[in-house]
C-alpha cells in the first residue's frame, strides 16, 4: 500500500469554436496548428484521419502523406470549458446537436450516467465542438503522428510516435511538464503518464519540432477508481514518522529521474510479475483516505493477494537499481527498464537480487511478504514513467 499524492489540475484557455463535421472516430479531439501555416489562406481543412493499429493496438494517427497542399487555417488554440444552463424542453440529444458535440462524451463530460438525467437550470460544460480534420502541413517536418491509447484514461500511459521529413530536435510538454523524446533519424517515440488525478478534460499537448510548434488538445477521460479508507491503526504507527516517509519518497525520487539508454521501447509489454492467477486486490489508482484525514491520495501501484514466499519474477529485462529494506515499502527492488521505464516491487519477504545486476524475464527477484506498510501478504507492483506512478496493467501482454 502505497501513496502517491498531490492533484494535478489544468486550467484550460479560452474556448475558440470552431464548427465541423462529428468525426465519430475522433470523439472530442481538438487539434490545432501553430505557426505552421502564416500566410496561408483561410480554406476548410483538408486532411486525412484515420485510426491505426499499432502492433495490433488501436490508436489516433494524423497522417500528411496524402494530404492537398493547402494548408489549414491557423486558428489559436481550441479547447473546452462553456458552461450552457438547461432550458425548459432541452434534452441531452438536443444541446449535444446545438452544440455539434456526441452525446456521449458531453454525458461523460458532466457526469452523467443517465442521458435523461437533466434538469432545468443545471449547468452543462459543453467542449467546443469537432474541429475539422486535424492535418499536418504537407511541408511541415512532420509527416506522422501517432498516439496510443486514445483517447488516454487517467493513470495510462500516453506513447506518442513521431515521424518526421528530415532529423529534428523534439520537445513535448503536456500542461506544465516536459517529456524527453527518444529520437533516432526521422523517428522517435515519447511516453507521457497522465495521472491519476489528472483533470478529465481536454489538456493541451506541445509538440515543438525544429522551429514549429503544434498543440493538440488531449481529451482526458476519468477512469473508474474504488475508494478505499485505510485504518489509523494501521497507517498512523508508519505515516506519523513523516521524516523516514519524506526520506523514502526523495530517495525514490532521484533514482525514478535518471534517464538511462536501453532496449525499451514502446513496443515492449511486461509477462507477469507472479506465475499463476492471483487476485487483484487493491487496483491501481484507488482513491485513498488514511485515519481520519481526508486528504485524497490514489494507490500507486496494483496489488496481488499471494502468499509468503510466492517467487516475484521479472516482468522484462533491465537493471537493478534498488534492493533493500525500506521503511514505508519494507523489502524492496526497483528494476530501470530505461528511457525511464521503472518497476517496483513492495512488501516482499525475501530479496534474490542485488543492486547492479541485470535481470532477464522471468527471473526472481524476490519473494512475496507483508514488510513495511502492509496488513498482509501481498504483492505491490509499481510502474513509473517520467518519474511519474502509471497503470503497469496497460503493459502486460496480452
Ligand atoms: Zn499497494
């Protein structure tokens, strides 16, 4: 059991409508480019987008390649956030085709679970409607963007491929963080975590390539979380020593910030950490209350109920960065899978590694206990990216 704590909110820019088609397959995306096209005159997008399937995975890819050289209107940023207040006779159906928005995603927007569950005066957040087809210029230096999954849920991992016309430095940064790009020629990659906590709505994702930069509206969407209160009696004798906590979370953080080379890469899945079926028990990113505080708090991590001494494998290749006892995680390994692709493995009974060796799938790392803040046997498997906890479960294979 382990916290990851702070709420990350994102403030969105003003909303600039711009009318065009329902893309079904493009629910809530809003894409926009900057500084790629001064001069050109205004005329309707013209582009091509389409759904790929990346190693058999479905995703969003906006392809240049077959593209009319005319280049689309520069019209600032997009993005959500009008407020509409129900009128006597509006349905969901009616505001969502005033608004050129799906239903769906203006139901999810608000939370509602009920398309009929509107009332009179109630406020509705409306997301500017579709943009047209997002394009990239023909003459841009990109010619292929891809993202995977799309739309992202809260606590996935976002991997975005980028195929550019010539070699360019890449920067991506979403809301207020930058994210490295792992870049070799005219190709590179990026895994961006959205947290947990992250706000469910469109967040805005800079892509500068070369000289140019592009921004597209990322439509977070709320995952489902269960809520779990943990008891004092259990978390108090090991939280109240805030100095040991604080050391620990520091000490993890500067080795989850090294950036090393390696063989990961957004193709790479994990097999399992334990052989067999073991129940989940506390998935990743439970929303969490410790005593009677009510700070909210997510679950870092996806725990399996096993029992003492079950063997903890390697999930995939990489190097032992971490294999000690810590005070709020009691026996613990941390794995550098590189390009800063991390894995931890909590609460063990029994270490068979140490720090520096390089471990192969499938090798034991150690073996499943109740060390640390634990009220049991279990395994607690931790994934971060960018120094950031994500859901490890996107990655296993299939
Ligand atoms: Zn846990």
């Amino acid at each position: 059991m382990i916290i990851e704590g702070g709420r990350e909110r994102v403030r969105l820019m003003v909303s600039t409508v711009a009318h065009g088609r329902i893309y079904s397959r493009l629910i809530g995306v809003f894409v926009v480019l900057l500084a790629m096209c001064c001069g050109a005159a205004p005329v309707a997008a013209q582009g091509r987008v389409v759904t790929a399937a990346p190693a058999g995975e479905a995703g969003l890819q906006l392809d240049a390649a077959t593209l009319s050289p005319v280049l689309p209107r520069s019209v600032g940023i997009v993005s959500g956030g009008e407020l509409y207040t129900v009128q006597p006779g509006d349905t969901l159906l009616g505001v969502a085709a005033r608004f050129d928005v799906d239903p769906a995603s203006l139901a999810a927007r608000n939370h509602l679970t009920d398309l009929d569950q509107i009332t009179v005066g109630q406020s509705l957040r409306i997301d500017a409607p579709l943009a047209p087809a997002p394009v990239l210029p023909a003459d841009g230096p990109l010619a292929r963007i891809q993202f995977w999954p799309w739309p992202p849920v809260q606590g996935q991992t976002l991997v975005v491929w980028l195929q550019a016309r010539a070699p360019v430095t890449t920067t991506l940064r979403l809301a207020d963080h930058a994210y490295p790009a792992v870049v070799e020629g005219r190709h590179g990659w990026a895994l961006i975590p959205i947290a947990p906590l992250a706000a469910p709505e469109p967040t805005p994702l800079t892509l500068t390539v070369g000289a140019t930069s592009m921004v597209v509206a990322v439509p977070v969407q709320a995952g489902i979380f269960e809520r779990n209160a943990i008891p004092a009696s259990v978390s108090d004798p090991i939280l109240s020593q805030a100095n040991q906590v604080n050391a620990e979370a520091a000490r993890l953080a500067a080795l989850f910030a090294v950036d090393r080379p390696s063989g990961w890469t957004p193709r790479s899945r994990f097999s399992s950490p334990l052989a067999g079926d073991y129940p989940r028990t506390s998935p990743f990113g439970s929303r969490r209350t410790y005593g009677s505080g009510t700070a909210v708090s997510t679950h870092s991590g996806e725990d399996f109920s096993a029992p003492a001494g079950t063997p903890v494998l390697a999930p995939a290749a990489g190097l032992v960065v971490l294999a000690e006892s810590l005070f709020v995680r009691g026996n613990a390994v941390l794995i550098d899978h590189g390009h800063g692709v991390f894995t931890g493995y909590w609460h063990l009974s029994a270490l068979n590694v140490k720090v520096g060796d390089r471990v192969a799938p499938g090798q034991v790392l150690g073996q499943v206990g109740s060390t640390g803040l634990s009220t049991g046997a279990h395994l607690h498997w931790e994934m971060r990216v960018n120094g950031a906890a994500v859901d490890p479960m996107q990655w296993l294979a299939p």
